[in-house]
C-alpha cells in the first residue's frame, strides 16, 4: 500500500516536469552557469543547459534523481521533490580546482573521456583575454604557439605540427580543405571572435575521432547558439560592443541579437573590424637596432613605383586591412527529444597585406610593390540534428550536414613591373557526418561515419597596370580542377571497470581518392596531365585513466595517426625565395606512432593542482619539399625570374617529444595563480637534421582575482631563444627572418580590467605588451604589436 501511494505522488510530482525548465545557477553569485550537463541515473539521456543557465528535461523522462555536471563545479544530484522545493532551480558549488579529464566532443555533443591533454577556453576566458582574432585567443592561453607573417593571420602550433598537419574545425564542421598548405596557414582568423562560445584544443593526434589532418592535435571554435525558451511569452536580447586599441589602430563593432518563442529560437550576429598600421614595441632588449624595422617602403606616384622613406621605421606601412562576419542561427525543437540547428556564416575581408614578402629584398632593393592576400572569404551553411531516442542502434545521434564555400586570392607584382599576377583559388565543401552513441551496460559504444567532397577550381591572369589588359598566366593549382573524396567509418568502446580505471579503445579507416587534370601546357610541360591517388589508412587507439585516489590520476594513451596528401601537396606550382615547387604525382600518406602519458595531483584541501603530460610522436613517410627537376632541367622561369626546382616528397622519418606542465593555486577571495611551459623536441632521423615547425620552450604566468561583478589579472608571455643550429631545413622556419639565422628570447606583460557598472553594461580594459618589447616569434615575418592599450565596452538590452 505504501509502495503504491509513492508511487502515485511521484507521477504527480513528474507531471509538471514533462515541460519543465531546470535553470542551473552558480551557489555562490547566482549567475546561469552555461553548457552544464544533466542526465538521469543511467546516464542514458542527457540535456546541456544553454547560454541562460536553462535546460529542458522533458527528453530525460522518466526520472527521480537528476544529476548536474559542469567541469569548473561539484558533481551535483536533485529528487524530484528537492527540484519542487527550489522552484526547478539547481545550484552548483565551483570546485576550488578542477582535475584535468577531459571531455573530448567525440560524437559532437556525446562526450568520451580522453587522458589526451587538452584546454578548453570558455565565455570568460575570452572575455579577459580580449582578442583581436581569434589567433590572439590561442597565443594568449599560453598553450598554443602561433606563427604570423602578416597582421592578418595567425597559424597555431600544436606540439611541433602546423598548418594543414593540424586539424581546424567550427561548430562540429572541419575547416580544413583540399589547398590548406603545409607551411604556414593564417585561415583561422576566418573566425569571429566576438561570437565565440568556447574554443577547445586538443593537444596530440586526433585521427580516430576527427581522421585526417589532426596529427599534432585539433583546435575546434564552438560559436554561440540560440536558446530555446519555453515559456509564455517571447523573449528577445540585443546586445552591443565596440572596441578600439592603439597598436593597431583597431575599431571592432560588434552587435547581435537572440529571439526566443515556443519551440524556435534565433540569432543573429554582425561584426566589422578595421586594422590600421601596425606599430612595433621599441623597447630593443634583444640588442640590434635596426632588426625588424622597415626604413623604406614602395608607392606608386605619377604612374611610377617609388621607393619612399619611411620616418617612423617602427610603423609598419600598408599592413592594415578590414574584415566583416556574419552569421544566422535557427534553432527548431519538433518534439522533446530532437532539436535541429540552421548554421549561416559569412566572412570577409579587404585585401590583406603580406607584409613579410612586402619587406622582402632582391639584389639589395624591394622586391615587390604588390603582395596581398585578396578578400578572404569563407561561407558555411550547416545543419545539425540531434536526435535522443532510446532504441537497439543508439541512445543519441548527431547528424551534421554541411556545405562550405572558401575563396582565396593572392596578388602580385614585382617593383617597377606594370604585371600584376592575380591568383584565384575556389573551393566547394560537402560533408557529412553521423556519430552515434550506446549505453552498454558499464560501457559506452561511438561509433560514426564521415563522408566529404572537395572541387578546386584554380584561375589566374595577368593583368597590365597601365592599361588594364588582361593576359594568361600560370595557374597555383591544375587548371583543369581537382577533386578530393573521403569516407571513414570509426567505432569506439569507453569502459570503467572499476570506480578507480576507466578505458579507450578505437579504430577508423579512412579512404581518401584524390583527382587532377591539367589542360594548358603554355607556362610548363609536365610529364603528366593526369594525377590520380587511391588510398586508405587503418588507424587505432588505447588508452587508460587511473585514479588511485581522489587527488591523483594517471593517463597512457598510443594511437596511429595519418594524413592524406591533399592538392596543395602535390599540385601546387609556387615560388619563394627563388626556390619554385613543381607538382609530382608520387606521394603516399604520412603516418605518425603516438605514446602519451599524463599525470595531475590535486591537494587535499583542492587549492592546489599539479599537471604534467609527455608524449612521443615518429613520423613515417612525412612530406617535405626536396630539390628536383623538370624535363631534365633544375630551374624554370616563373613570373619573370629563374629559379630553383624543388617537389614534394615522402622523404623524412622524424621524432618528435616533449612535455608541458601547469601549476594552477587557488587563493582565497577569489584570487587564482596559474603557470604553464611547454618544451617540445623534433629531430629528423633520415636526414639527420633539426625538423621545421618546431617552436622554443615558451610558457606563461598569471595571477587573476574574479567576483560577482568584476575580473582582472596581469600575466606574462614568455618564449626562449631559438637558436640558429636548430632551425629546420629550407624556408620554412624562416632564418632570413631572425637575427642571424635565430629568434632571440622575448617577454610581454599584460593586464586586463572587467567591471559590470549594471546587469546591461560592461567595460573592458587591457594593457598588452606594457613594457613595449620588440620581438618576433620564431618562424613569423612580421615583427609583434608594441604597447597596446584597448578598450571595450559591452551593451545588453
């Protein structure tokens, strides 16, 4: 009797919670605690609260026990009755520091425990830190290494992999695409930061989950999404910022605006930014006077290249540039347990100045009056489902379809040249994706499947300055199009066999078939006009997680990792340096054996966190730049001058490790101390050689205080000296670019100022690179932003 009548209040009590919102709120400002997970008992179901602190439950009926979780707060469970008490809020107690597992978005919103070192930077984080793009949110964790060769770009480093060795990904959709390069690669500025939700980074090879490109790691930007609010009634948002900064003269306006009404929600957002010229710091610790400083500059004055003198040399002269994002969400929810997501993004951008090659000299004069990038474009459209269903296949599903549309231009012409070389590249997208996830008893099965096409259309022209005739150039890519197909197919198994051990066990394979023809001989005569690549990869992991109590836990990780060859790789026709890559038709993937291992200690009292991870990477077949010839002869006219014929080749067998720390103590009143050092080692065994793209030890240092109404900290940038002898092979590691073939040891000190005056308004203040340092980092052609002071303030209505 009893049994029954509890039986029947708790349907009672569940009535009201068919539709209900739960809103998750921090204990100890009140404030809505975003991307908090909900889930009942068997932790078959789970919700994730929104921007707002808001979650719908109904998709976890039945239930009598709901369970919240967020990284930064304590594991937190409410009855039903306790839920009824609270008016359907939660409160989550922060933890004073959180262990380091981390939750790798394998399956999108499904998550795998991965011992993989990692970083996620949150709303708050980017907040403080106050990037200008999205690079500067990277280099400002101090985690990531980040190249540049112009004010507009940013190429991040993970573990010694760049560029198109790294893999680059928004709102579950991969960036890369079939002409990202092996260099040095500035699309991630492509992104807005003033839209940014999240960002995380995940350091070592990603292959399983993500397949090709993510060697030494993934980087993946989560934009905000409109929340649906079910309640009587509509609710709108708008809110506003602008920002200005003085080092490179910036003006960044920002607005977006959130509508929420019965079971559809929108957003949409606009952000234009302007760059000015660039000044450099002008504090010379490093000694030379004259290193980075750009005495001269050329114009065009009366229909004549002129090498004008610049007065200010720590002024970077055309290094400005303008870009616009835009972007339109819509969220549905047909019933309780799915929910689909329309994702629009646009962005572009003025020409952008290469100001690295703008500099660049030739028999002891300018070499180019022209060098920029075009507008950069990139177009997304993309629709997510979510799907939580209970049956024999999945438990949830993600489906992800997408279309991008990326344009790149580059634009040359040599000083008093009246040709101007335009470059046009043309890049379609289709993807999709479907991840999966079942609740087996103890353990959790992902398995999903991944198909993409890529159609490259590459045109070029020259183009008389005077007047305005337009004439047939060499193409950078096969000018009769190239295609780039890939399907995979991945399934993995997390267990926990014990309170203490949990475990990771996966494969993928991935087939990628790759086509390209050449239609006009004019320029070059290849000794091919086809170029066709059939292959597949077999890849794994394993890893296990150890906790032999609460304060300490250890992480092995190994995993295989590959990278297909993409038309970048072997169709590109490009000169630098006068050294002119030709295209080959013999390349094969690169692979890469991966160990990791990974210890944290937490201190009793939780104030205290100590995280140390080493790894191990051999690269097989890697793909470097050797020279060659063409048609019997080591050199070739490109653009007007000689040089050098190099191709790519699977040539080098290589290592590379490292290791990073973090000491993260937490003081009272909200007062948080926090270092980090990276150092990461790379060596080419065949031939014996230092390997490019290996950044110096770097690290940084931090102290911050955070309340209900304000934040602000001061921190410390810093990279050691990367000395000539270690500098890699050809040009990719730019020496020409240092002081004698090195990069000397630099440090930059900022600080920063958050203050919410009202619950609508808010003003940010930062002092970047306080003590004006002139420095470079290694491997960048421009030299850093000196002292930058910038402000921001932010509206909500």
């Amino acid at each position: 009797m009893i049994r029954t009548v509890f039986t029947a209040l708790l349907v009672l009590f569940m009535i009201p919670l068919q539709s209900q919102k739960v809103t998750v709120l921090d204990a100890t400002d009140n404030s809505a605690i975003n991307r908090a997970m909900l889930f009942n008992g068997s932790k078959k179901r789970a919700v994730t609260s929104g921007q707002n602190g808001q979650a719908d439950i109904s998709a976890l009926m039945p239930v009598d026990t709901l369970y919240i979780q967020h990284a930064s707060y304590k594991l937190a469970k409410y009855t039903i009755e306790k839920l009824q008490e609270s008016q359907f809020k939660v409160y989550l107690i922060p933890q004073v520091i959180q262990m380091p597992t981390f939750e790798l978005k394998a399956a999108r919103e499904s998550f795998i425990e991965s011992p993989q070192q990692a970083m996620i930077l949150d709303i708050q984080q980017i907040k403080n830190t106050q990037p200008r793009t999205t690079a500067d949110l990277l280099e400002r964790s101090g985690e990531v290494f980040v190249q540049r060769s112009q004010l507009g770009g940013g190429s991040p480093v993970l573990r010694g992999f760049e560029a198109n060795r790294i893999l680059l990904m928004i709102d579950g959709v991969r960036l890369n695409n079939a002409i990202y390069r092996s260099g040095h690669l500035q699309n991630a500025i492509t992104v807005d930061p003033y839209l940014l939700e999240s960002t995380e980074v995940l350091f070592g090879p990603g292959s399983l989950i993500y397949g090709s490109d993510a060697l030494g790691g993934v980087v993946h930007f989560h934009t905000r999404s409109p929340e649906i609010i079910e309640r009587s009634g509509k609710d709108f948002t708008l809110n506003f910022s602008q920002r200005l900064s003085t080092a490179t003269q910036e003006s960044a306006t920002h607005w977006d605006a959130e509508f929420s009404g019965g079971r559809w929600a929108s957003l949409t957002s606009f952000t234009w930014t302007r760059f000015g010229e660039m000044r450099m710091g002008e504090n010379r610790i490093h000694g030379d006077e004259h290193w980075g400083l750009l005495p001269q500059f050329v114009e065009r004055i009366d229909g004549k290249d002129s090498v004008i003198a610049n007065l200010q040399p720590h002024i970077i002269p055309n290094s400005g540039y303008e870009q616009y994002d835009f972007a339109q969400k819509l969220r549905w929810r047909p019933g309780d347990s799915t929910s689909v997501l329309l994702n629009l993004q646009y962005s572009t951008s003025s020409n952008i100045p290469r100001s690295d090659q703008l500099a660049a000299q030739r028999d002891g004069r300018l070499r180019f009056a022209e060098w920029s990038y075009g507008p950069q474009e990139r177009l997304l459209a993309s629709v997510e489902i979510d799907v939580a269903s209970e049956n024999e296949a999945y438990d949830k599903a993600e489906l992800f379809i997408a279309y991008q549309k990326v344009g790149e231009n580059r634009i040359t012409r040599n000083f008093n040249d009246i040709d101007r070389f335009v470059r046009q590249e043309d890049v379609g997208v289709f993807s999709f994706n479907g991840d999966f996830v079942k609740r087996l008893s103890k353990k959790d099965l992902y398995y999903g499947v991944e198909a993409t096409s890529n159609v490259v259309d590459s045109r070029a022209y020259i183009e008389d300055i005077e007047n305005l005739t337009r004439g047939l150039s060499p193409t950078r890519y096969p000018d009769g199009g190239s295609r780039m197909s890939t399907l995979a197919a991945y399934i993995a198994l997390n267990g926990k066999p014990s309170k203490n051990i949990d475990y990771n066990l996966g494969i993928r394979y991935n087939h990628a078939y790759l086509n390209s023809r050449y239609n006009d001989t004019t320029f070059y005569s290849l000794p091919f006009t086809d170029i066709t690549f059939d292959n597949g990869a077999l890849t794994g992991s394993a890893s296990i997680t150890w906790r032999p109590e609460e304060t300490w836990e250890f992480g092995l990780s190994s995993s295989t990792g590959f990278r297909t060859p993409n038309v970048d790789d072997y169709g590109k026709v490009f000169e630098r340096a006068g050294i002119v890559v030709v295209p080959t038709n013999e390349l094969n993937p690169e692979y890469t054996l991966n160990a990791e291992m990974r210890i944290a200690k937490q201190s009793k009292n939780e104030k205290i966190l100590l995280e140390f991870a080493g790894f191990y990477t051999h690269i097989l077949d890697a793909i470097v730049q050797t020279p060659s010839t063409l048609n019997g002869s080591d050199s070739l006219l490109y653009e007007g001058s000689l040089a050098s014929i190099a191709v790519n080749a699977n040539q080098e067998e290589a290592m590379i490790y490292g290791a990073s720390m973090a000491l993260t103590v937490r003081f009272s009143k909200g007062w948080t101390w926090r270092s980090t050092a990276t150092q990461t080692i790379g060596k080419a065994l065949e031939p014996d050689a230092p390997l490019s793209h290996i950044p110096p030890f770097f690290a940084k240092t931090g102290l911050d205080r955070s309340t209900n109404t304000m934040s602000y900290g001061t921190y410390v940038l810093y990279n050691d000296t990367k000395t000539a002898e270690n500098m890699g092979p050809g040009r990719t590691d730019n020496a020409d670019e240092g002081i004698n073939g090195a990069f000397p040891s630099w440090y930059s000190l900022h600080m920063y100022f958050n203050y919410n005056l009202t619950r609508a308004l808010n003003i940010a203040l930062s002092l970047d690179n306080l003590t004006d340092v002139h420095y470079k980092t290694f491997a960048s052609g421009i030299s850093a932003p000196g002292r930058n002071f910038s402000f921001t303030l932010r509206y909500t209505i």
